[in-house]
C-alpha cells in the first residue's frame, strides 16, 4: 500500500450551506506519481460513526503535498458537527 500522511485536518461547517466540510492535507511519501488516491474518512460522536465517505483525489506527485476538501452532505454541522469527537482518514487505494 502507498505510504500516505494526512495533516491539518479540520472539520468546519461549509461556507455556502449548512453542511460539515472536512479539510485537510495529504503527502505523497513515495516516489511514484498517482493519477487517483480514494481517501475514506469516519466520523464519530462518542463511539458512534455518523457518516462514512470516500472520496478521490486526483494528481498526487511523487514526495508532494496536496490539500483536499470533502463536504459531508448528509451531516447538518448545527446539529452535529460541534459534537463530532474522532474521525479516521485512510487511504482505501491508490493508482
């Protein structure tokens, strides 16, 4: 599997809507280009997942680093995204 690291994760409510948004950043520890890396992120109230996405990145060089947003749609930041208290950021698979 690819040697990938996420940073500066950040989990904020969307600016245009009322939806969470996760930001974050992503380095390619390797020296291999990827056209496509599918990032999956948990997210959990308590012990509770609450939404469970994936989601592709496209065009991450070999040793570069790239950020990446996700809006969550299913996730009212006003109802939920205060309480939001761990979340997982994986890598699911590279090409």
């Amino acid at each position: 599997m690819p040697n990938f690291n996420y940073y500066h994760i950040e989990i904020k409510k969307s600016e245009n809507t009322k939806e969470v948004v996760v930001k974050g950043e992503v380095i390619n520890n390797t020296d291999k280009n990827y056209s496509t890396v599918a990032v999956r992120i948990i997210l959990y109230m308590k012990n509770i997942s609450v939404a469970n996405v994936v989601f592709t990145i496209n065009g991450l060089s070999a040793g570069a680093t790239k950020p990446f947003e996700k809006t969550i749609e299913e996730l009212d930041y006003a109802q939920v995204g205060k309480s939001i208290s761990r979340y997982d950021v994986y890598t699911e698979t590279a090409f």
